[in-house]
C-alpha cells in the first residue's frame, strides 16, 4: 500500500483540476457557501513541543501499550530573529507557520483549523488552478478517477474531505500554487509525469526495503485485508493501516525532494515562496502555509536558509481518533 503514502504528495486539488470555476476577478465577491456544523467540539491540540529537526510533521500517538491513539499534524512555528527583524525595518518580528495537512479528517479538526486560520494575516494555500480560479462549492459532485477516489476514502474511512470542510472564501486566504499551465510545464522541463511520479514511489519503497533486509513498510498482509473486510471496526482497521502508511515520510522525501527535486514538490512549494515574499514585502507579519505534511521538510529548510526564520516550537493537532469506541470520551 504505498499508493497510500503518494497521497500525502497528491494534492487536495487534483479533483477541482476539471472542475474549477472562473471568477470575474481576484476582488470578485466569494461563492456563497451553506453553513458550517460547528456544534461538534473542535479537535483537541497538544501542548506546544520543540520543534523536530526532520519529517516531524505527522505522527501516530500511542498509549503505553502501543496501541495508536491518533493521527496527528503539525502547526511548526518559524520566527524572525529581532537582529533580521530590526535590519529589514520591521518592528515586530516575522512569524510564519507551518501547517501540514492530510486532506482526509475529522468535522473537529477542520473545525479546529478554521478557527485558527482566522487568526493570521495572510494563509497561503494549495490549489493548482489560476489565479482567478474559485473553489467550488462544498457538497459539489467531485470530478474525475481521483477526486472520486478520494471522497470515496472519506466514506470508508469514516472521515471528511479537506475540500469540503475548509472556508477558502475568507478574506485572508490567498493562493500559492502554480496553474495548470506552469505545472505542466515543469513537469514537462523535468521529463516527468504522473507515472514516472508513482513508478519513483514504487522505486524508493522497494529499494529502502532492500537496504533494511525487510519487506516494503507499505506492504499489507492476508490477516489485514481480511480484518478489514470481515472483522469487526472495519473502518477503524482501515483507518490505522493508512494512519501507518501515511507517517511513512522518507520514501516520499526521497523520492520527491533532494537535490534533483520535483515538480510536485519543488517547483509548487517555490511558488508558495514567492507568494510568501510578496505577502512579507505587503505587510503581512503572521502567514501560515497551508500545504500537504509532505512538502513540510523542503518549507523548513528554506525558511532557515532563504529567509533566516528559527523554529521556536510545534503544536499537535488530532485529525484522525484511532482509539477503540470504548476508549473515546
């Protein structure tokens, strides 16, 4: 089950790609979108952490018994030193938040995210489309093999789409991403494509197996399948294999990022950059970035080299519950 890792990479756009709408204009008035279930309590957030030095933007807690609790995501905070602040003529410091997402999850952690994205100036999201692109509606049918797939996850998994649940109307949204175009074209400059990306998935998994003398992390014996299919928590069972499958960070880093790169991962998150610098250069002093947990490391090594910002700390935040029902509150 590799594929399930390649979906950290695959983007929560992939089924707008052929289903997004124009928009008059970027001051056009945002689509009307029905209300939101708030009710349900946001999802709960971990007490701030040192901030890990590598692939420390998803992880599965557990008890004492090892058993997995929850599927976890990271808010890493980055902060301008008051030297760089002081040097660029600003009087408070820069502070840019790492946001990684796993575009499958709770009502409370979509909720919980919501809340907090209102409290920036400026996030910066994902979304391969142009600029004067909108996100459609919420509950709209999704549009091709992949967009189908995955609202077909959501059903098995018991859990929300990224899409669906998030406001990208609000005012402070803005995004950063390449269009359909550039992103062709780097895949075209790079010779890649969409199989070339999955076959060096496949390739990388194989290969870290071999070295470690041991079967491929991703694969899924009989006794899984037919706990899933048979046993009892289906979707439970389900949701720990692809909790285990997704925290399996260092293929996807290997294959995608690295000094050779990638459009998926390199050419788009050096969009979101340039966005970045254009939001500091308007004034904007607290910006998130919105992406998937896989583009996290290539953000934190360029926000320490590009743009001297120090990580100051994490804050965790539950997007799947792992635990059996008699364990939940």
């Amino acid at each position: 089950m590799v594929t399930a890792a390649f979906l950290l990479t695959w983007p929560a756009w992939t089924p707008l790609a052929t289903a997004i709408e124009p928009r008059a204009g970027r001051n056009a008035a945002p689509a009307e979108q029905p209300p939101r279930p708030d009710a349900r309590p946001p999802a709960p957030l971990r007490q701030p952490e040192p901030r890990p030095e590598q692939g420390g933007f998803l992880r599965i807690t557990r008890d004492a018994d090892r058993k997995p609790i929850a599927l976890e995501t990271a808010i890493a905070t980055y902060v301008e030193t008051p030297e760089a602040a002081a040097a660029a003529g600003r009087a408070e410091p820069l502070t840019v938040d790492l946001i990684g997402a796993v575009h499958l999850g709770s009502q409370q952690y979509y909720n919980t995210l919501n809340r907090l994205f209102a409290e920036y100036d400026a996030v910066l999201y994902e979304l391969v489309a142009p600029d004067n692109a909108r996100v459609p509606k919420p509950g709209r049918k999704p549009s091709g093999a992949i967009g189908n797939a995955q609202h077909g996850l959501t059903k098995m998994l018991g859990l929300e789409f990224q899409l669906d649940q998030i406001d990208y109307t609000a005012k402070n949204f803005v995004h950063a991403d390449l269009s359909p175009k550039e992103f062709d074209a780097a895949m075209a400059k790079r010779g890649e494509s969409w199989w070339s990306m999955f076959s060096r998935v496949m390739r990388e998994s194989v290969a870290r197996a071999d070295r470690a003398g041991q079967q491929p992390a991703g694969d899924v014996g009989f006794s899984d399948i037919f706990g899933i299919l048979f046993g009892n928590n289906r979707e439970l069972r389900l949701r720990r294999l692809m909790a285990e499958q997704f925290t399996d960070m260092e293929v996807l880093t290997a294959a995608f990022g690295g000094e050779e790169g990638s459009s998926l991962i390199t050419d788009r998150n050096a969009a979101a950059l340039e966005v970045l610098t254009e939001q500091i250069a308007k004034g904007r002093r607290k910006i998130a970035i919105f992406y998937g947990a896989a583009h996290m490391d290539d953000f934190d090594q360029k926000l320490r080299r590009d743009y001297q910002l120090q990580p100051r700390e994490t804050i965790w935040c539950e997007a799947w519950d792992l635990r059996e029902p008699a364990e939940r509150n």
